[in-house]
C-alpha cells in the first residue's frame, strides 16, 4: 500500500513539474498576443502627452486647411494684382488716339518786307488719327484674351493648391500614425526588457539577450524622436500653405484606412479636355490668334485728318484750312509682323496638342499606379500582416518555452513592425495617388462659358480665313 502512495506521489511532483511552466508559457503566450495588436496600449504615452503636451489636442480637418489656404495663401494673392493690371490693359486698349494741336508761323524773321514779325501768318490746326482695319477692336480681343489667360491661370494655381493641401494633409496623417505606430514599438520593446531581466533573474536567460534587447528599445526610441520630428515637419509644411508662421493645430483629422472608391479610367479620358492645363494651353491658343489678328490690321494704313484756321495778315482775313494724310504702305506692309504672329499660333497650337498627349499619358500612369498601390496594400492587409503577426506571436510563445533564441524574436519583432510601417505607407500612397489623379482631371471652372473650346483645327481655319479676306 505505500509502495502504491509513493509511486502516485512522485508521479504527481513530476507532473507538477512539468505542467506549471505550461502555465506560465500559456500566460505569456496570451499576453504576447496581446501586445501587437492595432488598438493603442492603455499603457502607452499617446500622441497628444507626446506631441502637444496638452490632454485637450487642438485638430485641423483638411477642409478647414483648405478654406485657410484659398483665403491666404501668399502666392494666391499674387493673381490677383495681375488681374487687375489686365482688367485696366484692357480699358485703355479701348481709348482712342488723342487730338494733335498745331499751331504754325510762316513770312517772319526773313529779309526785306519779311523782316521782324509784322507780315508773319499763322495758322492752327487740329489733327486726328483715325485708325482703320478694327486695330482698336483687335487690341481690346487681345487684351481680353490676356485677362482670360491670367484668370485661367489663377483657376490652374487653386487646384494645384487644393492638391497640395490635400497632400500635405495626408503627409501629416501618415507622420502621425508613424508616431503611433514608433510609440507603440517603444513600448513593446520596454515589456520585452523587463521579461527578458525577470528571465535573467530567475536564470532562464543569459545577461548577453539583456544587452540585445537594449540596443533594440534604444533603436524604438531613436524612431520614436525621428517620427516626432516628421510630424512637427509635416505641421509646419501644411501651415505653411496659408502664411502662418508657426502651427495651431496639433494634429490633422484625416482618417488614411478610408480609402477612396475605384473609378475606371475610361471614365476619366473625358474629363482631359477641360483640365487646367488643357484650358491653359487652350487660352494661349487664342491670346495668339488674336494676335495675329492684330497683326493683320496693321497692315491696313492710319488715316490722318486735320482741320484748322489761317490768319492773313496783309487783309486781316481768316480761312479754313483742311487737310488729309495717309501712308503709302510700299515698303512696310507688316509682313513679318503677321508671319512672326502665325508662327507663334502654330508653336501654342502645337503644344495644346502635346499638352493633350501628356496628360493623357499621365493619366494612364496615375491610374495603373494607383491601381498598384491598391493591390500592394490589400496585400499586405489580408496576406502579410496577418501571417507576421502570427509568426510573430508563435516565436515569441517558443522563446518564453525556451525553443527558440532571442534574435528569433527581435528578427519577428522587426519584421513585424516593418510590414505594419509598409501599411501605412501603402495607405498613404494610395490616398497621394488619388489626390494626383484628381489634380489632372480637375475642371478648373465648371461654370466658365467664357473658354474658347474650339478645336485646333477650327481656329487654324479661321486665320486663314481673315488672311485671305
């Protein structure tokens, strides 16, 4: 009988033995699954302790980002000055010639009877140009065409501003989930070392994995101020956008797992035709053709009419005088004139076109980029992060039980983390990739009826028309 209670009792110390560590591996196989999860670690400093310093976080959303920068952006302002100067180009393109006052002498400081002033006659007109072939109508064209020129410009700048806000936002978005995510390795690799010290204490561990671990939370920690500086980079860059010298805001309320819906790039050819750089090249066409225009008027003469009165000073009597001048246009018809206007209508006609190619090729490279970045970051969503987290829970449960080395882990650690960083900024490159694509195909002014939307060919026709008139 107690040979039976001897064998049973030491059965139950060796399964004593051997269960218990069981428990403790489980325990931190729980709690090493735990640790890497995307929700943020009560236990962690947040990015409002770290950032700001302040529990109250002071958001910006890119809206509001954008109604500052189009109310004060400084180069925005610019525009407006140069429209205005236009706007006044165009009012005194329209004022006639002025008069031309004449006042003549004639039979004075002479010899004989002609001597002294007393025989001397005179005479005053009044003289006026008057200008044929439409120059002033021509000149007030081109002027306008200028002031639609400068307007388009003013349109292309805005929704270049609206893309820059909007990537500079995302830029800012993406500093501060590095942040979070830097902030979350500091503290993993913090609870990593105070285990790895319990397991030098209890003798589990050698001090050698101490020193490893070390060097990794110190590596955390060097990521966690690069991504602080990022951040205030980021802050900085987007405030700059609408003069302010100095960020009010803290963070940028900007959520990068949203990401924007596909749409098919058939669906967006049609949208090239009225992109700001397309109407760009657009308005230059026509500032040239009314150019040539204007050139072409030249070639008509100026007439010069001139009316006035005539002392005779042996009776005393007064006459009218009139007289009418005009230029023989023998040896200047204003040919190069019209031929330099032709050619610089042929070069802007030509690069409308290559402007049409471009943005046409741009668009096609945007969008199977973004489609790219699409694939990479569900990718990443649905194979690889879940396969590194879980290869990262498995090696840490086995370096706990004792089967694998710590380099196993700081490698699963790093590789971890790297995927999680490769994420986000798949994330971000989709949401920068959209902005662009949007950037391209943006209708500067939908409601401008103002454009000449002719095409190329059109506009071709209609110089050789006046030229042949």
């Amino acid at each position: 009988m107690s040979t039976r209670i001897a064998i049973f009792l030491g059965l139950t110390w060796v399964i004593c033995l051997n269960v218990v560590p069981l428990c403790t591996w489980g325990d931190s196989y729980a709690q090493a699954k735990s640790i890497p999860t995307d929700t943020p670690n009560a236990s962690a400093p947040s990015l409002a302790e770290n950032h700001s310093g302040d529990s109250a976080r002071r958001y910006i959303t890119p809206e509001r980002a954008l109604e500052l920068a189009l109310q004060h952006n400084p180069e925005l302002a610019t525009f407006a000055g140069t429209i205005e100067a236009r706007t006044h180009e165009i009012h005194q393109s329209a004022r006639l010639p002025n008069p031309q006052l004449e006042l003549e002498l004639e039979n004075f400081g002479g010899s004989g009877e002609f001597r002294g002033t007393s025989n001397a006659e005179a005479s005053v007109r009044l003289q006026q140009r008057v200008e044929l072939g439409g120059k002033r109508q021509r000149r007030v064209n081109l002027a306008r065409s200028a002031l639609k020129l400068e307007e388009t410009r003013t349109r292309a700048y805005t929704s270049e501003l609206r893309a820059l806000v909007h990537t500079r936002a995302i830029t800012l978005a993406l500093a501060q989930e590095r942040l979070q995510l830097a902030l979350k390795q500091e503290h993993l690799s913090h609870k990593f070392l105070s285990m790895v010290r319990e397991r030098i204490d209890t003798g589990k561990a050698a001090d050698i994995e101490q020193i490893a671990f070390k060097i990794r939370l110190s590596e955390a920690q060097l990521k966690t101020q690069e991504a602080h500086t990022e951040v205030k980079r980021a802050q900085y860059a987007l405030a700059a956008l609408w003069g302010e010298p100095s960020p009010t805001f803290d963070a940028v309320a900007l959520d990068l797992k949203d990401l924007p819906a596909r749409i098919e790039i058939e669906d967006l050819y049609a949208s090239l035709e009225r992109t700001p750089a397309t109407d760009l090249a657009r308005n230059r066409t026509k500032q040239t053709l009314e150019a040539v225009r204007l050139e072409r008027a030249h070639r008509i003469p100026d007439l010069n009419l001139g009316v006035g009165v005539k002392e005779d000073r042996g009776s005393g009597e007064h006459a009218l005088i009139a007289g009418i001048g005009v230029e023989i246009p023998i040896f200047d018809r204003n040919q190069d004139g019209v031929a330099a206007a032709r050619a610089r209508h042929r070069q802007t006609e030509a690069a409308l076109h290559a402007v049409m190619i471009e943005q046409r090729h741009q668009l096609r490279e945007i969008w199977h980029a973004l489609e790219s970045a699409r694939e990479k970051e569900h990718k990443l969503r649905t194979e690889i992060l879940p396969a590194a987290q879980e290869h990262f829970e498995a090696v840490t449960y086995a370096y706990q039980a004792g089967k694998y080395t710590y380099q196993r882990v700081l490698d699963a650690q790093q590789n971890l983390f790297e995927m999680r960083r490769r994420h986000i900024d798949a994330r971000g490159d989709i949401q920068r990739k959209y902005v662009e694509l949007q950037r391209i195909c943006a209708d500067p002014d939908a409601s401008n009826t103002g454009i000449n939307h002719e095409p190329t060919p059109e506009l071709a026709s209609v110089a050789d028309d006046g030229d042949r008139q």
